[in-house]
C-alpha cells in the first residue's frame, strides 16, 4: 500500500500504526502522530488500521540549542 509519511511516499505491507513507527525506528513516548489529520493517541496505535492513501504526520521532539 502507498502511504504518505510526513510528505514522502512510501509503500509497505505494514497496516498497523504501531508496527510502521517500529519499522521506521520512531518509538518512544514523547512522539506525536497524526493520520489524514486525526491525532492518534498513543494508546490507540496498536489498534489503529492504516489504509491505502493515508497520509501520517510523525512528530517527535527535538534537543539542542
């Protein structure tokens, strides 16, 4: 399936929320997403199904000065 993340294609066999930010090493627990611009709250990822054509937002923070 074609997905779009944070503006780039990307095409996978991964339908679950949780499985595709483990395979694209964005764990932890201050990450936010967001899929066709509905906020997915952490606990909600294991369980959230992605289709074809979504687009999702990943935002995780960033250190420095």
């Amino acid at each position: 399936m074609k997905l779009t993340i944070n503006g780039e294609d990307h095409y996978t066999d991964i339908s679950v929320l949780s499985d595709l930010l483990a395979s694209l090493e964005y764990e932890g627990e201050w990450l936010a997403t967001a899929v066709n611009g509905e906020l997915i709250h952490r606990e909600d990822r294991s369980d959230f199904t992605l289709c074809d054509r979504d687009r999702i937002e990943i935002l995780s923070p960033m250190q420095g000065g």
